[in-house]
C-alpha cells in the first residue's frame, strides 16, 4: 500500500485533501486525477507539485478507456473521489453537465475501478473507494425556529461558542435522500451508483456527506469568496431572497482531516455525516464577512454595508441544511478543530494576502459569466 487516486485534486477541497495526503504520507504515491475546468487550478498545489509522492494526471472521469488507463497504469489502491460540477447556480442554468460529470464520470470511475481490482488475485482486499458526497441531497430542513435556539448537542470546537439552531430537525445517516436542485439530484444519483457497487459486486465503497466548506482556495462563485472579493473591489454582494437561507459551514482542512480519518479507519459500506455544528443564516455570515474585511482593510465599521443588495431568490432555494455528524465523533473521534470566528478570520485574511490568485481568476471569461448569471436579477 498505497498507490492512492484523489480525483478533483485541483479544485478546493480536493487541493487540500492532496496537500495533506503528500505531506503526511510520504510512503503513499498521490496520483491526482483532474480535467481542470473552470474549476481546477494547479496554482492550488504549487507547495506540493515537485514533491516525489505526487503525481498530476489531466483527464475527465466520465472517460472511461482513460479510467481504466489510470487505474492500470498506476496500480491504484485506494480510490477518493471528488471530482465533480459542484456549484448549484450553474446546475440550473445546465443540468447537462452535472448529469454527464456527477453520474456518468462517478460511474465510470466505479466500473473501471471494479475491472481492475477484480482481475487481480486479491481482488477487493485492501481496497477501497470513498465518495465524497453532499448534505444537499438530503433536501431541505424547515426555520422552525426564524430567531435561532441553543443547539441541542454541541463540540469541543464549539464549547465556546453560542451553537444556535433554527429549527429542530438536522440532518443524520439516517435521513431519506430528498434532492432537490439539478446538482443534489446528480449528487444523490452517485450516491446511489456507489453504493449499488458495494450490494452488487462487494466493492468497498464509503460515502461521506458533508455540509458547506470554506476557507483559502475556494472558487470566487461560492458565497464567501464572491463576497470577500466583491467588497474589496467595492462591487454589489448579491444576496438572494431576504438572506434567510440557513447553512452549516466547516472549514475546510477539518474537512480534509475527516476524509483522512474515514478513508483509513471508517467501516466499509457504511455512511457518516461530517458537519460543522455551525449553523449561520446568510444575512448574519455576510455581516461577518463585511466586518472582518472592512476590519483588516482599515476601513471604518459599516463602511461596506451599503454593498448588500438583495436579488431575486435562486430557484428553488433550500432553506436550511444542517448537518448531525455526532456518529463520526462518536465512532472515530473527529470534531472540528476550529471556532468559527478563528477560521473566518484566517480566510479573509488568506484572500486578502493572496490578491494574484483571485485576480488570475477573476478576469475574461469570468467576469462574461457573471453578467450573463445576474442578467435579469
Ligand atoms: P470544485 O468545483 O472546487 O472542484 C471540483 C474539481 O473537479 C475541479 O478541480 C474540476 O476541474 C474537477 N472536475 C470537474 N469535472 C471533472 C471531470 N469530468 N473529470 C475530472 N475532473 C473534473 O469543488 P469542491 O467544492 O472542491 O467540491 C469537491 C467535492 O466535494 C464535490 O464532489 C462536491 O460535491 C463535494 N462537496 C463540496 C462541498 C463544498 O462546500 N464545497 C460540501 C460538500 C461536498
Ligand atoms: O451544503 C454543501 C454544498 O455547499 C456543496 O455541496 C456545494 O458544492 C457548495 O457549492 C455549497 O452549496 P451552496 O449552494 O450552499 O453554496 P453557495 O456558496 O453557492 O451559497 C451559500 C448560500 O448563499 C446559499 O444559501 C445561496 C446564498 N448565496 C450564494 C451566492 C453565490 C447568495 O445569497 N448570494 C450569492 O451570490
């Protein structure tokens, strides 16, 4: 062991799932598998490229001669998968791709897997395929509670904190799939494509359900990066509806740490939620935002305020996710290791240091995508 697959390592929480994989185990060979769309960014792993445990592949999972190719090729293992189209506004705009990548490549990636491992004289043994997989899919919880109530369970990370909720009803391994946007509907579809590979052929699948991430390399579509951004270039911070829209966010190398966890100790077949305890509706996460930035730019308070501008709702939108991941601090021990106000703090800061990044993205085609996506808002 090990020759370990991490598809999307290009992308946000793939770049940091390969960083933690090349520098923890120099005994693993890291093959990253990306097709670098609009999405994947090799500057995400310029610390790491030249390591000699790390290889970078370009290919589209949904490829599946290439799949076999790769998997041959490099005498995969081990198997992480989070390739995906992952952003929900573009899901609306074209299913298509979501459908084609999502299902199809997770697909591909499952029967190329199963080819090789079966053909070998161990076959499935010391092997394992981990789908990383969405809260979305479970549906939409209801703000019972519009005002917020304390939590009723709580973490280590979040003992210092107030943890409010807003409704009664969270999220757990047990909750029926209910996908409502294109994206959590091609999500839930690999989902189940996953697990159907474990009931019918025994391949030792795991899928994980994680709530919303953020932190340094995230794409600037997302919420938190758009908005730190957008106040920077004192540009509109669009929020949708009334900014009501409940999500539960973790940081994203506590993500990264989980999946390290699940891959090498969770229970084959099995599911496990992964969640921040941190329940924020928007309005209040983009007040964080604007304070932290206006803060760190010496700005004075409220200077940035007068950016908010509410927009039509996105269609659709799902009120609340909220996340129980008490199973896997329970069963493996993992909680989030930071408050929110320490990782908010770090991430701001990261995207204000690291203005080249977001300028080489944030120009040309992007720029065309935005006015074509809040034409009509
Ligand atoms: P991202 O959009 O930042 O990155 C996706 C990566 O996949 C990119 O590097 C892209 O180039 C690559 N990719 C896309 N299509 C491909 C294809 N056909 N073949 C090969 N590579 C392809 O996404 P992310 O936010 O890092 O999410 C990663 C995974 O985690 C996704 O599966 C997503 O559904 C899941 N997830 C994300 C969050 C979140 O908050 N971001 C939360 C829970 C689960
Ligand atoms: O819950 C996990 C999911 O979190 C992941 O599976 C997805 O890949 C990831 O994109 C994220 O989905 P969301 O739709 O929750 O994230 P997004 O950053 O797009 O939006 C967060 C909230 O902010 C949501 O309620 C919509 C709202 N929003 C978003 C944008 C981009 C706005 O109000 N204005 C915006 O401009």
């Amino acid at each position: 062991m090990r020759n370990i697959l991490i598809t999307g390592g290009a992308g946000f929480i793939g770049s940091h799932v390969v960083r933690l994989f090349v520098n923890k185990y120099p005994d693993y060979h890291i093959v990253n598998l990306d097709k670098l769309t609009y999405a994947g960014n090799l500057a995400n792993l310029k610390d790491i490229e030249t390591r000699p445990n790390y290889t970078f592949v370009r290919a589209d999972i949904a490829d599946l001669d290439e799949m076999r190719r790769v998997i041959r090729e490099y005498e995969i293992d081990g198997i992480i998968h989070l390739a995906a189209e992952s952003h929900v506004d573009r899901s609306i705009k074209d299913p298509f791709t979501f459908a084609r990548t999502n299902v199809m490549g997770t697909l591909a990636l499952l029967q190329a897997a199963k080819e090789y491992w079966e053909s070998l004289p161990e076959r499935y043994e010391g092997k394992r395929f981990y789908h990383i997989s969405t809260d979305e899919v479970y549906g939409a919880l209801e703000l019972t509670h519009p005002e917020g109530v304390d939590a009723p369970f709580s973490t280590k990370a979040s003992s210092g904190q107030k943890h409010e909720a807003y409704g009664e009803l969270f999220f757990t391994e047990e909750t029926k799939y209910n996908p409502h946007s294109p994206y959590s509907a091609s999500k839930a579809s690999s989902d189940h494509f996953v697990r159907a590979y474990h009931d019918t052929y025994g391949m030792p699948t795991i899928v994980t359900n994680c709530s919303n991430n953020y932190g340094p390399y995230q794409f600037p579509e997302k919420l938190i990066p758009l908005f730190i951004n957008n106040i920077r270039h004192r540009k509109p911070l669009p929020v949708y509806g009334k900014g009501e829209n409940v999500r539960d966010w973790l940081y994203v190398e506590d993500h990264a740490r989980a999946i390290d966890t699940i891959f090498h100790e969770g229970r084959v077949a099995d599911t496990y939620n992964i969640g921040g305890f941190n329940e924020w509706k928007n309005i209040d996460i983009i007040r964080v935002i604007i304070r932290t930035v206006d803060r760190l730019l010496g700005n004075p308070e409220g200077y940035s305020d007068e950016l908010i501008t509410f927009v039509t709702d996105r269609l659709g939108h799902d009120m609340r996710y909220a996340i129980d991941s008490r199973k896997l601090q329970r069963e493996l021990g993992w909680e989030p290791s930071l408050q929110f106000e320490e990782g908010i703090e770090k991430t701001v800061r990261w995207y204000l240091d690291n203005q080249e990044w977001m300028d080489n993205i944030t120009s040309g085609d992007y720029e065309r995508y935005y006015e074509e996506m809040y034409k009509g808002r």
